[in-house]
C-alpha cells in the first residue's frame, strides 16, 4: 500500500510536469507569433529570390542561410532588382502580353499578362538582365499561379511596333535587351 506522502508527491509531480509544458507551448507560440509578425514588418514574406542554376525562385521566408542571387523580386512593390549593383530603371515594351499553359493537347488556358507589366519594373546595369523564365517565375508570383515543369508554357506578346510573338518560356536563345532609356525589348542570341 502507498502512503499519503507518495501519493501526494505523485500529484505534486504531475501538476508540475502540467504547468511546465503549458509554459513552454505558450512561449513556443508566443515566439512563433513575434518571430512571424518580424518576418512580415521586414519585408521577408513577400520577397523571393532567383539563384543561378535554380529553376525556381526561394522566399526569402525560408532562408536561413547565406546564398548567392542573382535577382531578388519584391511582390508588392512588383520589382526585379539585379543584385549586382542596380543602377537603372527599366519596364518591357510589350504593347500587350498573355501566357498560353498547354495542360495537353486540347486543352490550353490563357491568363492575361497586362495588369503585372503595367507595374513591372526591373532595375538592373547594363550588363545583366532577366531571363523570359525569370519574368514567367514573377508573374507566378505575382498572381501566385504555379504550373507543371512538364506543361508546355508560351507567352504571346505583341511589341511597340504591333508585331505578334510566341516564345517559349524555357527558350534560353532569347534575352531580353535594352530597346531605349528605359524599355527592355526580346532579342535571339
């Protein structure tokens, strides 16, 4: 039989054991809150980066680490910066553009790109400038559509001069020139 004092102490235990874990679930929660509400205030949440040999962009969320970009776009102020020092402001001379996601060979769905480029900027030198999958990976962000890496993905785009174009997304013969002042235009190589 057990006396009243280990009984007792057995409760006192458990009581303890009680009070200890609702402290550290309240202050687990407590820092997770404050630890979000940091991330938030300093811009974390809404900014992602393009590292080289990657093919998609990373939250800046979820980096915890030192890492090399290349790019870094920020979602509400819908600007790509080159990381290596950024010193002009550019926008795409495309008169109007929309992306065509092949899901397969009859179906094909069409989003519009015009809303995100009226916004757009890039700021860059004039030695580095985007891909068209680095623009398609923005607009993913912007208007948070994500596709297959299997689906075929083109966007069509008529320029200044009114003339219409297909690309493919993953066309790596393609890149994006300067045009004047402040335009970037679609070159081949």
């Amino acid at each position: 039989m057990t006396s009243i004092k280990t009984i007792f102490f057995v409760k006192l235990l458990s009581i303890w054991n009680w009070l200890w874990d609702s402290f550290y679930s309240i202050k687990s929660r407590v820092n997770g809150f404050i630890s979000h509400l940091s991330l938030y205030f300093n811009n974390d949440t809404h900014t992602w980066l393009f590292v080289s040999g990657h093919s998609l962009p990373i939250s800046l969320m979820h980096i915890y680490n030192t890492i090399h970009a290349t790019w870094k776009y920020d979602y509400y102020s819908n600007q790509l910066i080159c990381l290596h020092q950024a010193s002009d402001k550019y926008s795409i001379n495309w008169l109007s553009a929309n992306i065509i996601v092949f899901e397969s060979d009859s179906k094909r769905t069409t989003y519009e790109m015009d809303s995100f480029l009226n916004q757009f900027r890039i700021y860059t030198n004039d030695e580095s400038y985007p891909s068209v999958s680095e623009l398609f990976n923005c607009w993913c962000i912007y208007t948070k559509h994500w596709f297959s890496p299997m689906m075929n993905i083109i966007i069509h785009y008529i320029d200044t001069m009114g003339d219409e174009y297909d690309i493919n997304i993953n066309d790596s013969t393609i890149v994006f020139v300067k045009v004047d002042k402040n335009h970037l235009g679609l070159r081949h190589k």
